[in-house]
C-alpha cells in the first residue's frame, strides 16, 4: 500500500505529468526536460526525482549528464496501468502536445547541466 500511495502522490503534480508525457517520447536528461516544458533546473530536478522515487523512473549516467526513462522493466504491473492512464489523459491535451512539440528541438546542454543531486 505504501508504494501505490507513493505513486498516487507523485502524479498528482501537474509537472510531473507534464514529465511523463514527454518521457513517453524518448529519455530525457534534466536539461532536455526543462527546455520541453520551459521550467527551471531545480523544478526539473525536484520533480524527476519524485517520480524516480516513486518507481516510474530509471536514471543511468552518460559522462556528466543523468538520462531519464521511464522503468518499464521494474515497475509494479499497476504502475504499468497508471502510466498508460497518463498517456491516455494527456491525449489531445494542448499543453502536453506544445510539451512534446519543444521537446523535438531540445538537446543536452553544456557539461555539469544535470548532476543528481541526491
């Protein structure tokens, strides 16, 4: 019960809904996700590291920068159903589409953008 309600509180933040639609897309470093919904670096990072707590995400390291994705071989089979439901939701929304529309043009930025904090 205590990793569900992990879970359920960590989507029921605009910005992290915000970041699973665009992980969705493809993985992400925190530069790339703060170029696709226009936030700053320490909202980024806070958030990524909400859902990675909660079990959504997988981080791996490529030289300075921490790559985000989501963690399809390790999440529980309702945390599957809930970020289908995410998909599902954001489906038409325009601020999720306007997300994934910056995020084709988002790269990695200079060394050091994107160390984990934690």
């Amino acid at each position: 019960m205590k990793n569900l309600l992990r879970a359920l509180k960590a989507l029921s933040d605009e910005t992290r809904l915000r970041i699973l639609n665009v992980l969705l897309e493809r993985e992400c470093c925190v530069c790339e996700v703060m170029q696709a919904l226009d936030i700053s670096q320490t909202r980024a990072s806070r958030n990524l590291n909400v859902l990675y707590d909660a079990g959504f995400l997988k981080m791996r390291r490529e030289g300075l920068w921490c790559i985000y994705s989501i963690d399809y071989e390790t999440i529980e089979s309702w945390g599957l159903d809930l970020i289908e439901a995410v998909r599902k939701g954001l489906d038409g929304n325009p601020i999720a589409a306007a997300d994934r529309e910056r995020l084709k043009t988002a790269v990695r930025t200079g060394p050091g953008c994107c160390i984990r904090a934690s």
